[in-house]
C-alpha cells in the first residue's frame, strides 16, 4: 500500500479536526496512543505529527505548561514515581545507557522508547517528543560544539575545563 493511500485510510478512519473541547481532547489522546507503535509507517508518523499538533494547539491555549524537554520530563517523573533510571530501564527494556544519554541531554527520545516510557509511567508519550528541543538543536550546543571542534585553541581548554570542573 502506498504512503499516500494508507495517510488517506487514516484520515477517513480518525477524521482529524480542530480540539475545541475536553471530550475532543481525550478523544484525541486516545488516538495518539492507538497510533502510537514502534517504528510506524511513513503514512502513520505524517498523521501522528498533524493529530500531536492538534493537541498540542490545544494544550497551550488551555493547559499551558511551562517549556520542559524531554530530559526534564523524564527526571521529574522519575523523582515523582521514586524510581531510579535503571529500574525504569529494566521495567521498559530501553537500554540504560539510552536513558543516561537523555538525562545527560546527548540524546532525545525515540518515539519507540516515548511509547514505552508513556505506559510506564502513565502518561501519554507524546510528553516525551520533544517539538524543537533537542539539545543540539540549542544555539548554545552548537556553539559549544564548534568550539570544541577546534583543536589547540583556548575555546577548546576552556569547554574540556568546564566539563572536568
């Protein structure tokens, strides 16, 4: 099946429209969780990313939450549910190298391992994707990146200093 016919199915199937009520947000969610698997089909991403921006277009007007990526969600439910990374990694089967990496910022949080993390925890998946907020995506990383990237200088004793210090 193309990409362009199963996109169409899954339109018709959820028929996607704007979120104006709590009815039409859990509605909603429970969509996203439904289509939520790993490794999805390039049909089922595109529709997850345009039924993720209806309930995020909907979650900011009405449940405003401050900006938390994805290392700051997964810290905050870990010190709520009082649980260590590792018994999270040993519940999920998500390496615990991966979820060092996230907490540490070097790494985001694959939509495989956001469905994992969201069942763990209860909540749905998509608090884990983070739109725009990869810590490489930050001006400041890339600028940290680029200094260290030139070897001898003292941008680069500076960055390897701040790191050991």
């Amino acid at each position: 099946m193309s990409t362009a016919t199963e996109y169409r199915e899954l339109l018709v199937r959820f028929l996607p429209h704007p979120i104006r009520s709590d009815a039409d947000y859990r509605r909603s969610l429970a969509q996203l969780e439904r289509l939520m698997v790993p490794r999805p089909s390039a049909a089922r991403s595109q529709f997850i990313e345009v039924l993720a921006t209806l309930v995020e277009r909907y979650e900011s007007r009405d449940y405003p939450t401050p900006d938390c990526d994805s290392a700051d969600m997964l810290r905050n439910l870990l010190d709520a549910k009082g649980v260590s990374p590792a018994s999270v990694a040993k519940a999920t089967k998500i390496p615990p190298a991966t979820i060092s990496n996230v907490l540490a910022r070097r790494r985001g949080i694959s939509k495989a391992n956001a469905v994992l993390l969201g069942k763990f925890f209860g909540v749905s998946a998509t608090v884990f994707l983070d739109a725009g907020h990869h810590p490489l995506r930050s001006p400041n990383a890339r600028s940290r990146m680029k200094k260290s990237s030139v070897k001898g200088t003292s941008a680069e004793k500076k960055v390897t200093a701040t790191k050991s210090g």
